[in-house]
C-alpha cells in the first residue's frame, strides 16, 4: 500500500499525470522490488516512465543503456524540464568533451543523478567501467533492447557485449530490457543475451486501433505523395525513403510544389539534423523526408500520416516507423508503396553479406512482400508477425484491404492435400519449395530432392500461383502451419493443421491481391499524366491565345503555346499558381499573360460543375532544374552554347531543346552575343520578322519558307528562341 501511494505521488508530482497507463505500474513495482524486467510495449504506451519514475524513486543512479545520441538527449532534456535542476539527469557519449564528462561524473559521484543516459559503445569502454564501479546503480535499463537481436531490424554488434560489461560492474544490478517490437524469436534473443531468464515478462497488445493502414502499388508515386500531403495541408507528417539520394529528391519535389518539408538522413551534419528535428517539433515545417536514421525517440504525439516511398527492409521496421503516427490516439494514415523493383533492389543488398546474414534477410524481407501482397487485414497479418491472434472483425475496416472489395474461394480441400503434403515431405522445406512443386516449376532443388517426380509436382498449374501463394500465407495466419524461423523459414504442421487432416471443415480464404507487378513505370515528375482533353476549353484557350496575340501584336503562340494549352485542358488550373505548375509556362509567363485564362478556366470549371483533378503537373525536381539553373549562369557569362553543352556532357541540339525550355517557361536570356556571332544582321531582320508575322511555331515551315539554302535549322531554332524571349518575356 505505501509502494502504491508513493508510486502515484511522485507519477503526478513529477510527470503530472494522475493515471497510469496500462502495465506501466505493475512494471514500475516489479522494478522497484529489484526483479528483472522485459516490457514489450509499442510505441507511445510509455515505455520510458517505466525506468524513469522507479529511478527517481530508488537510492543510487539508475544507467540507460540507449542507441541513439538525439534519443539521450532527447529524454535528458525532458527529465530536466520535469525535475527542475540540471544535474538529475546526463548523457555520456562521445559527443562531450573532456569539461562536460567531468560535470557529468562529479555529478553522478555527488549522488545528485538519477538517471545517467549511454551508449552501448561508451559503456564498455574501461574508463567509464571503472567510475561505473565506484557508485551505488540502482538498475540497468536497456532501450531498444531489439538491437541485441540478428533478427532484429536494427541490430547493433556492440549490444550483444551488455550483459558482460554489466557483470563486470557489479553482481545483482536488476537489468529492465524495453523494445517496442519484439517478436518471439526476438523476445528469446534477449531474454538468453541478457540472460534474463527470471524476468517478468509485461507484453502490451501491439494493436494500434487509431492506425489506418494501407499499401499503394509504386505508379507516379511523387504525384501520389504530393497530391496525399496536399489533401492533407497542414498536418505533420513522415516520407521514409530507403536512400539518401531519393531523400533529397522528393525534399526537393515537395518544396517545388509550395509543401513545407525537409531531408533528414545521416550525411547531414549534426546540427543540421538536430535544426531539422526542431523545426519539424516546432511545426515549423510540416513533412519530414527522412531515412530510417530519423524518428527514434522523437516525441511528437501529432503525427498525422506516415508515407514509405519505399517498402520497408522488416516488418520490424515498418511497424516502428508506422508507430510514429497518431501517438495521442488522433488519427494515423500509414500508406505504404509497393513495387517488385524496390523488392529486387534490396534482394542485391543482401548479395554481398555473410551467408547467414543473408539467410536472416530474405526470412525477414520475405514477411514484408507476403504482407504487401496479401489482401488479408493488413492489421491482422502485423499482429501475427509479433505472434499476437486477432479477429480481423476488430480492424473496423481501418485498412484498405478491410475496406476493399475482395474475392474468396473454397479452401477445405486444397488446404487438406497442402498439409498432407507437407508432412509427408518430412516438414522440411519452405513456402518456396512448395511452391515450386505445385506449379511444376523444375529447379535444381526440387530435382535434387526427386520431388519433380511426386504426384504433387504441377498439380496445381491450373490454380495459378496467386492463389497457392493466397492459401499458404493464410494456412499460417490461422495457425494451420508455423514458420520455423531457426531453420530458414521452413513450413510446419500446427496442432491445428493436423487436426485440420483428421476432421477438415468449411473454409474460406481471401485471394492475394496482384501488387507486386506494379511497378513504377511512370515516375517522371515531368511526364505528362494520361487524361482526356477538353475540346471545348482547348477552343477558348486558342481564341484567347489569338485576342490577346492581336491586342500586343504578337503570334498566338508566344502567349501560351499548344502543349501548354492542351496541359491546361486536363488539369483546369484556376489559381496563378496553379498555372505556373503547367508545363512551359513558369512564373513569368503565368504573371504576364495569366490572369484571363485562370479565369476564363475558372468560370468553365464552375459552369460546367467540373471535377478537377488535384494532381497537377509536378514541378521538375533538383536534377533537371540544377542543369537549367546552371545553363542560364552561363549563358550571363557569355559562354558559347558549343562549351556550355560540352561542359555539361550533352550535344548541340540538346542544349538549344533545354534553352528553348527556358525560354517558352517565360525567362528572359539575352544571346545576342552568340547569335551576333553565328548570323549576319540582314538574315536575323529577316527571320525575326517571319516569326513576328507568322501563325504557326513550327520550324520545319519557317525552314520551306525562308529557304534551306539560306537558314540552317538551328540557326532558325537560335533566332525562334530570341524572338519569343525578346517579345514574349
């Protein structure tokens, strides 16, 4: 009864909460009673109150053991804010110098530090074992205790060394080991490393009910992230890219389109990345496009959507980074990107490892594509990866695949003969072997095993492989067979499959949905989309294009040409800029001629009641505007376009194409300097006042027109480009 009270004090006077939140007292108890302690608990059920409360509570200085620099600061931040005095809490890593290690120990010896924050790396060096050995430690606490694990999606070599150096400080020191995803191989890994085998276990339910999850095939995919955030304004929000390269790309694309947003990856220099997390704590900006370097232990309860770019390497992984959405119980939309590409590319990653690192990565990656094809609730398959059972009727159709229309088929019998099957092989082969077989697919495997020979072997031709793929993930999501992880993921009869032999009965499973052969095909951001093109609108925009080209005397086609008018047909901008996302338009020439069109546009899309599309063009990211950036530079020093394109490892008729580019985007570039040069002044009279008076931009007819013997095509090209950005501009 006195724990109680004392437990409950302190949980308001310090942290100011009158409750706890599920097993956290329970936790906090076994803890203070110097038991060990492993807590499984997903992320933003308040794993750290669980050692920082007992901490505080108990004589001596409890060490936490953690990953992360940000994390540990992160958290002596919090505690000092909580506790009033900065001496309550530190952090020893390498990022202190010798002064501030020196505050931190004389505090520590000084009995004033509750708690004392290190990395793995840091603990195990000699000196600090030794000061470790001169103060009273109340308990070791060990976060992000899934790194000890090979199974684990953020294994870390220097973890698996804890349990030795704690021995070294100290007998009887009470360890608590903290992760937020664990499955049960995982669990076994650190239980036996940190030879744990006494500890109370206190396993919270993995489901996150306010997480709405969702998995997209990879077509136009920055299309689909801009068009997501943007019906999404104003919301925090994660991207998680795979490399930094593609960071920085979407970075790039998001800020092009008016989102507020920032790459965060591990090249960045520290306070770069420590600016970033502020301004994203501070909603300074609205959208982080990170790595998976980003995230452990951010602490922001309001992270409206998590978006993967790219398929995650583990379930692991995905679920810890999903876990970062809707942490205050609001809303959480966790959509995920899916090509067979991304799956191929991390298949080569693996080529160069270790044969049993290799081995462990395809088990783990190999969860992932199951779970991105399966048309199962996708909250159900996670729950089981964490072996958690879950009635898919409690999703509450927060998935897509709950939410979606899908087809059954009979399972009973098949099911029956697969389990027959399997156990007559002796339960020794994965769902790949067995696919194989039933497909009649010959490899050196199956033939080395004479299984080409089995009246299995293509018996299930007819079926397809979708559906085989279907009933084999479902035999284990219902617990008919289980994956023998230890032993490269092969296939076993359950309890209930072999009960399932003796006495089949009705079933029905739920057919894969055809994901995987989606790839990105059309992942330009300058591509134009497929779309029907108003005839009607195109008419206006080029008796527009006429009024306006008489009112300033000039062609039509110089006030917005046909690509830019048919552009407009399917996209219906009514804003500036809106407009300016159009192709060859830009901001010049939306400012110049704009206003009529956005709002003749206006009034049709309003008169016609006109559903328009929010995806409009993406403007062209960092790549391809850093090279007309680049030309335009040039082009101001006088360089001549032969060693503008030379420097830039590009040919003669593709520097004219991006110059004219620039120009029909509405940038004025004077290159009289080189025309002057390459023209006499009596041809350049001549032809600018062909394109002064002709009707059509069409080079071939000024060529038939002016004369081939007179004018070379790219000297018309060259003299087309002064005339529009002279007149035009």
């Amino acid at each position: 009864m006195e724990i109680k009270k004392s437990l409950f004090d302190n949980l308001q006077n310090f942290f100011g909460f009158d409750n706890f939140k599920g097993e956290q007292e329970a936790i906090i108890t076994n803890i203070i009673q110097k038991k060990d302690t492993f807590v499984i608990m997903p992320t933003g059920g308040g794993k750290s109150i669980c050692y920082q409360l007992p901490a505080l509570m108990s004589e001596g200085t409890a060490i936490v053991i953690s990953p992360l620099i940000a994390l540990m600061k992160n958290q002596v931040d919090q505690l000092r804010g909580f506790g009033g005095t900065e001496s309550i809490a530190h952090f020893l890593n390498s990022s202190l110098n010798k002064s501030e290690i020196a505050k931190v120990k004389h505090d520590v010896l000084s009995g004033e530090t509750k708690l004392l924050y290190v990395a793995p790396e840091s603990l195990s060096k000699q000196e600090n074992i030794d000061f470790l050995r001169l103060i009273t430690i109340s308990f070791v606490a060990v976060d992000e205790a899934h790194c000890i694990s090979e199974w684990g999606h953020d294994f870390r070599p220097e973890y698996r060394k804890i349990r030795q150096v704690i021995s070294n400080i100290g007998d009887q020191i009470p360890i608590i080991a903290l992760t937020a995803t664990a499955t049960p191989k995982v669990q076994q890994d650190i239980i036996k490393n940190l030879q744990m085998t006494d500890s109370t276990l206190f396993k919270s339910s993995f489901n996150r009910h306010n997480l709405y999850y969702e998995v997209r095939p990879k077509r136009n995919v920055v299309k689909e992230i801009i068009r997501f955030i943007k019906s999404h304004s104003g919301k925090s929000g994660i991207v998680y890219c795979l490399s930094r390269k593609k960071v920085e790309e979407i970075s790039e694309a998001l800020k092009l389109n008016g989102i507020k947003a920032l790459p965060y990856h591990a090249g960045l220099d520290p306070k770069t990345r420590a600016d970033t997390q502020d301004k994203f704590l501070m909603e300074d900006v609205d959208v982080i496009v990170a790595t998976i370097a980003f995230g452990m232990g951010i602490d922001k309860p309001d992270v409206r959507y998590v978006i993967h770019h790219d398929i995650p390497k583990s379930m692991e992984g995905y679920y810890q980074e999903t876990g970062r959405a809707g942490r205050d119980g609001g809303e959480g939309v966790c959509v995920a990107f899916y090509s067979e590409k991304d799956i191929d590319k991390l298949a080569k990653f693996m080529k160069d490892k270790p044969v049993s690192e290799r081995e462990i990565g395809t088990q783990i990656l190999k969860e992932v594509i199951d779970y991105a094809e399966s048309a199962v609730c996708r909250r159900k398959q996670i729950l089981h990866y964490f072996g958690e059972n879950f009635d898919e009727a409690g999703c509450g159709s927060m998935c897509d695949n709950c939410r979606a229309e899908r087809s059954h088929f009979d399972a009973a019998e098949k099911l029956k003969t697969t389990l027959i099957m399997i156990r007559e092989l002796g339960e020794k082969f994965d769902d790949l072997h067995l696919l194989n077989i039933l497909m009649g697919v010959d490899t050196s495997q199956v033939s080395a095993y004479q299984h080409n020979k089995l009246p299995y072997f293509g018996s299930g031709k007819a079926d397809g492989l979708l559906f085989w793929k279907s009933l084999l993930r479902q035999a284990l999501l219902n617990n008919y067979l289980s994956k023998d992880i230890d032993n490269y993921g092969l296939l076993r009869l359950t309890k209930s499959g072999s009960g399932f032999i003796d006495n089949p009965h009705f079933l029905k499973f739920v057919m894969n949905r055809e994901l995987g052969s989606m790839d990105d095909d059309f992942d330009d951001p300058d591509q134009q989309p497929a779309g029907a093109l108003d005839t009607e609108l195109f008419k206006m925009l080029k008796d527009l294009c006429k009024r306006m080209g008489v009112e300033k005397n000039l062609p039509a086609y110089v006030i917005f040409s046909d690509p830019s008018l048919e552009e407009m047909c399917i996209h219906y901008p009514i804003s500036i800029e809106e407009l300016k996302q159009i192709q060859g338009v830009g901001a010049g020439k939306a400012l110049k001629f704009g206003a009529p069109f956005v709002k003749l546009i206006s009034k049709y899309v309003e008169e016609k009641e006109i559903d328009r599309p929010l995806d409009l063009i993406i403007k062209s990211a960092a790549n391809k505007s850093a090279l007309k950036v680049s030309i335009i530079q040039n082009i101001d020093r006088h360089i001549a376009l032969e060693d503008i394109a030379s420097s830039k490892g590009i040919s003669y008729e593709d520097i004219l194409r991006e110059v004219e580019s620039i120009v029909n985007s509405g940038t004025k570039l004077n290159l009289n300097y080189y025309i002057d040069e390459m023209i006499d002044e009596d041809r350049q009279d001549e032809a600018f006042d062909y394109f002064r008076s002709s009707e059509v931009d069409s080079i071939d007819i000024a060529l038939k027109e002016l004369g081939s013997d007179d004018y070379t095509r790219e000297e018309l090209q060259l003299m087309r480009i002064k005339f529009l950005s002279e007149l035009g501009n």
